[in-house]
C-alpha cells in the first residue's frame, strides 16, 4: 500500500488566499511610504539670513570717524560714518553686522565701511542640486524646517522665492555621465516676530511639501 502523497502547505486554498492578503498589504504599505517620500524634498543645505546691505562712500577719502559697532540697531537715515567729508547713512533700518573702523585708512567707492542687514527680510535659504528635486518645487507650497540651535523643534514657513538662476558658485559634478549639476537657491519666509531668537546667519534644514 502506498504512502499517502505529502502536500505543501502553499497548496492549500485557505494558505494560498491569506499570502494574496499578505501580498497586496505589502504593496499597498510600499505605495504609501513611496507616495510619502516623493511628496516632499529635503533640502539640508540651509540657514537663516537676510541679504547684507552695504554702507560705503561715492568718492574716495580717508575713513574720518564710525559711530556705529557690529550689533547696534540702527533707524532709516541715520549716520553710521564719516569718510572724508562725506556722510555715510543707513538707508534703511536695520542691524549692524560688520564694520570696517579703521580710521585713517583710504576707503574706494563703494568699498564696504558698515555692513547691515534688515531683520524683516531674514528667510530660511537652501541651496538645492537641480536634480534633487527642483522640478516639483513651487512658490507658496509650505515648509518645515529645523534650526541646528534649537535641536529638533519643527518650525514652519512658506516658499518665498525659486532663484530663476542657477547658483554658478555652488556646481556640483555627476561624475555617472560627466555634467555638471547646477544649484538653485530657495528661501522660505516665516512669522520672523513669533521668532526673534532666530539669529542671522544659523544654520537651518529644511522639507518642502510638493503635494
């Protein structure tokens, strides 16, 4: 008499319905982590900074006097330097940053003597590769970033701006098919008055949401 055939598992129906369930979970989890990894771009290279506005003379002449130092805030129009007979003034207000206060010294056109910015203008900036991304990015999608300074609190903030040029600077090579990879800059606003521990000049990381 012989044996009785052994059969596989996977050949019973009840088996064969319950990997099928298994199956299409699988692909139905890999759909969402797939869906929420592409909905959004990462860009690491960040930080808070506004752009530096530069206080210098029209004519060249002998620095004769500063009246301002790197951390004073300063109103619309008010004197900051003295080179020659000519005064320097903010032009808008603002705070100092940087100043050249070595009297005596021959100043050219233009050459920095203060340096400031203007605190309302402080934005997250990212620079991101034009192949990470760039294509899917849109001004108005929302953000959430990060400062190195405050560790992991999530902050978040707005596109602003999309640099219609690429960053020459900043070229990376692709070395898998020898072209160089040109880098964008985005900057993101924030509530900068629900945020005045922002320092410019941290460091930052920032996520666009795409979708």
């Amino acid at each position: 008499m012989e044996a009785p055939t052994k059969q596989s598992i996977f050949s019973k129906p009840w088996v064969q319905s319950l990997t099928g369930i298994i199956v299409v979970v699988l692909l139905l989890i890999g759909a969402l982590v797939w869906k929420s990894l592409s909905s959004h771009v990462s860009i690491e290279k960040s930080q808070i900074m506004a752009p530096t506005i530069v206080i210098g003379p029209q004519a060249e002449g002998i620095l004769a006097e500063v009246y301002v130092k790197a951390g004073d805030t300063v109103t619309a129009d008010e004197p900051v330097a003295r080179v020659g007979n000519e005064i320097l003034s903010a032009k808008v207000a603002g705070l100092v940053i940087a100043v050249q206060n070595t009297p005596g010294q021959v100043i050219t056109p233009g050459a920095a003597v203060v340096s400031m910015i203007d605190p309302t203008q402080l934005r997250v900036v990212g620079t991101i590769a034009e192949d990470k991304g760039l294509a899917d990015l849109r001004v108005g999608q929302p953000v959430s970033f990060t400062v190195d300074a405050f560790g992991g609190t999530t902050f978040t903030g707005i596109v602003d701006e999309i640099s219609p040029t690429s960053d020459q600077s900043g070229v990376a090579f692709d070395i898998s098919d020898q072209r160089e990879v040109k880098n964008f800059t985005i900057k993101a606003r924030y509530d900068i008055a629900a945020h005045p521990e922002f320092k410019n000049g941290m460091s930052a990381k920032m996520t666009v949401y795409t979708k």
